[in-house]
C-alpha cells in the first residue's frame, strides 16, 4: 500500500502560483546581497585563476557516461589546482551584471544563485584539515576552523556514514532561503533544491577529469548539521552535501 502524502502534497498544492502573493521584488524591498558577508578576522586564501588552472581536456560524453556514485577513495591528495577546479565548476562567477546579479557556472532561477559552499577539507595539498567557505564573487577560500575533529562532527551529523570522514573533501551547499525567496515567494523553496542538484550534476561531472568519484548525500540530521556549519536552521540551511575522492 502506497505511504498517505501529506506535507509534501500539501507542499506541492500550495507552492503553485496561483497562491502565491506579491513577492518582495515586487513590492521593490532591498534586495539581499549576492553573497553573505563572513568574519574579517578568519584567514583568506587566494585561489588560483580559472584561466591558469593545469586540469586536462576531457571528452563531455565519456564524463556523463563514466558518472557514478562511490563512496571509498584512495588515500591520494587533490592538488589546489584540483579543488579549486571543483569549486569553479560548481558555483564559480562569469560575470557580475548591473542587475545585480551574479552568473555562474551552474544555473540558477532568476540569477538568484542562493547557495552558499562549505567545504571539509581531509586531504588537499597545502591545506591543513578543517572546515572552509568559497567565497565565490571574491574567488577565494576561507579558513573557518581547523582544530581536529571535524571529520568525526560532521560525519556524525550525515547518520554516521563513513566517506564524509575518509574523502579528499566533502561539500556543504547551504541555501540562503530569502535570496531566493525574495523573488519567488515560498515557490523559491522548489527552487533552492533544484539549484543544488544543479552543482551537485556539475560536481560529478568535474570529478571525472580529475579521475576522482563523488557520492551526493541528502541523508543527514539537519538540527545536528546546520549548527555545526554556524546556520541559523531557518533561512540558512544545508540542502545537500557531497564527498569527493579520488579514485
């Protein structure tokens, strides 16, 4: 017998436009900046330029044809040059417009671009292992915290599954819902959801140059997971998170 849908269908019903009431756009409220702001104090690491980045040429098709999910890697360390890749492909910034309006290397309704990317880093050269923020305007990475332990922390918080912790990096992609929510009303909760699962299909496909596997994770405590991240569980909020290793 099927399970009785009801939050989700009432969700569904409900996010349709005709229910929808004037959004703040509209009613030309400030818009929410392109990126959250972050603590001056916390060290700022240059990225290298996509442009001078040394990531060989591969061929889309064996890319989509090769992806899959893995979930056990080597012990073989990214380069920088391989994590910023990575970073680029999945929410790196072409252009700021006049709108304002960031374009970037994944789609997103409207240009709105609502995530926000956290990283724990487990072996990348030239990085010490701890939890980090892409600051994706400015192209650069940010140091949050490396004190030992959060492999385990944020482990614990994905239901114990094990490859958050042996994985080269683990992405964090936090929405930051009014962004969103700013033009499309609640219909901008669909949205964040699909602007994840946009990064995350260029994730997998990146990884394959790279001869690295990722494994997308939707699994996990959200009330264990956000206050780890420093999210607030109401408009700031993990919506997926992904490990990457290679192979």
């Amino acid at each position: 017998m099927r399970m009785k849908r009801v939050i989700g269908k009432e969700f569904m019903e409900k996010t349709k436009y005709q229910y929808l009431p004037e959004s703040d756009q509209t009613k030309e409220l400030p818009q929410p900046p392109l990126e959250q702001a972050f603590n001056e104090g916390k060290q700022v690491i240059d990225l290298p330029q996509p442009e001078d980045l040394n990531i060989k040429s591969y061929d889309l098709l064996t890319a989509i044809v090769e992806r899959k999910s893995m979930r056990k890697y080597s012990e073989e360390s990214l380069t920088m040059d391989e994590l910023t890749y990575l970073l680029w492909t999945t929410q790196g910034v072409k252009q700021v417009t006049n709108r304002p309006a960031t374009l970037r290397t994944a789609p997103s309704a409207g240009s709105r671009h609502c995530l926000e990317t956290y990283l724990l880093v487990n072996r990348v050269e030239g990085l010490v292992p701890g939890l980090y923020r892409y600051k994706a305007i400015e192209h650069k990475l940010i140091v949050l915290d490396t004190n030992p332990g959060w492999d385990e922390q944020l482990t614990a918080a994905c239901l114990g599954q094990p490859f958050v912790g042996t994985s080269a990096i683990t992405f964090f992609w936090a929405a930051d819902a009014y962004r969103m929510e700013w033009r499309y009303g609640e219909r901008g909760y669909r949205y964040m959801h699909l602007d994840a699962g946009h990064a995350c299909q260029n994730l997998y496909l990146a990884a394959e140059v790279i001869e690295a596997g990722v494994c997308a994770i939707a699994a996990f405590n959200d009330d264990a997971l956000n206050p780890l991240l420093g999210l607030d569980g109401d408009n700031d909020f993990v919506v997926y998170v992904a490990t990457v290793g290679k192979k």
